[in-house]
C-alpha cells in the first residue's frame, strides 16, 4: 500500500476536517471561479466548501482511499462535486476542462523531474485564461522535523514558464493538526498568458 494511502487509515495531520482558510478566504475574495477542479483533493474538505459555494467541482487524488471518503461526505452532506482516482501528471485522461485549478499540499511532493510535467499537465485541463492555486510548503518551515520538501519563489517561477504567468506568490500557512503552529506555505496564483493579433494581452 502506497504511503499516502495507508495514511488515510487513520487521521493524517493535513486531513483537518475542514477546508483550508486560504482557499476559503480566496474564494470568498473571487479568485475562484467558474468550473473547478482540486488536484490531490484528499478526502475533498476544499472541493466540498466549493461545490458548496455554486462551483461545478471535481476532486481528484490518486490515492483510492481517500476518494472513497470524499465521495461519502459528498452523499452524507447532500453536496454535488464529483470525485475521481487520477494521476495528477496526466489530467488530460479526465475529458474536462476547468476555470479554476486548485492544489493543496500536491506540488511539493513532485520530483524534479515532475514538476514540468505537472504544469503541462495542468495547462492540458485549464479554460484559458483560467487560474490556478498552489499551497505549498516554504523553505521558511523549518526542517528539523522532516515532512515533505520545501520549495522556494524561484522553483515555483522556473517550474511555471511562459505560456505560465504567475501573479503572485504570497506568504501563508497550512492550517494542519499539529499544535505548534507548523505550516510555513507559499500560496501561488498561476493565469495562462493569452495574445490576440491585434495586440498583446498579458
């Protein structure tokens, strides 16, 4: 059994029972939109909040078990959004496209070697000029503690490039089950740069 799937045999620390404030607190501010798809959705807390909110949302994860568990909420809580077991480097199996990309805690686990082939897997489902998030681990966590890889600005901007552009990367933090306040993030917002023969629009 693969590690992130045997941890959902239990409660894994980023399994909060609840989705994350920074997607709650983008959503409300608009920077969702449309379609949505929530890349290694896990047990699908975010993908819930934002078929709750009127999106059309999918969750995916590669991870079978937590799957189950997102799709047993949705039931419970009577809430719309579809959840499927799929490879995050390959998106295009999907057979849908999406307004608004969202990736909590997935990023940081890719290789690098990975990491390109996750954005052109992203690029292959997003609606231009559509808008991706990523939450991610900074190097700023500390690593005393082990966990997963810490990225920086700059391996964010080498990974996104043209026809990426990324907006903005700003300082947050993984709400998560430790109690010490752990959770140093990057949050990046990613659009599709998109020209026109008349001029350029970036």
């Amino acid at each position: 059994m693969h590690f992130f799937d045997a941890a959902y045999q239990g409660s894994p620390p980023w399994d909060i029972g609840r989705p994350q404030p920074a997607f709650v607190r983008l959503e409300e501010s608009g920077e969702v939109v449309g379609r949505v798809l929530d890349v290694g959705c896990g047990t699908g807390e975010n993908a819930l909040y934002f078929a709750r909110r009127g999106h059309a949302t999918w969750g995916v994860d590669f991870a079978p078990t937590p799957i189950q568990r997102a799709r047993e909420k949705s039931s419970e809580r009577g809430v719309p959004a579809r959840f499927e077991v799929a490879d995050a480097l390959a998106l295009e199996a999907l057979g849908a496209r999406f307004d608004t990309i969202t990736d909590c805690g997935l990023f940081h686990t890719f290789d690098d070697d990975e990491r390109p082939r996750y954005a052109k897997s992203l690029l292959g489902v997003l609606e231009p000029p559509g808008r991706v998030h990523i939450l991610c681990f900074s190097e700023r966590e500390p690593a005393d503690w082990g966990g997963p890889r810490r990225v920086t600005r700059p391996e964010i901007r080498a990974t996104f490039r043209a026809p990426w552009q990324v907006r903005s990367i700003r300082a947050e933090r993984f709400a998560t089950r430790f109690e010490d306040g752990r959770g140093e993030a990057w949050l990046a917002t990613l659009t599709l740069r998109t020209r026109r023969r008349s001029g350029v629009r970036d």
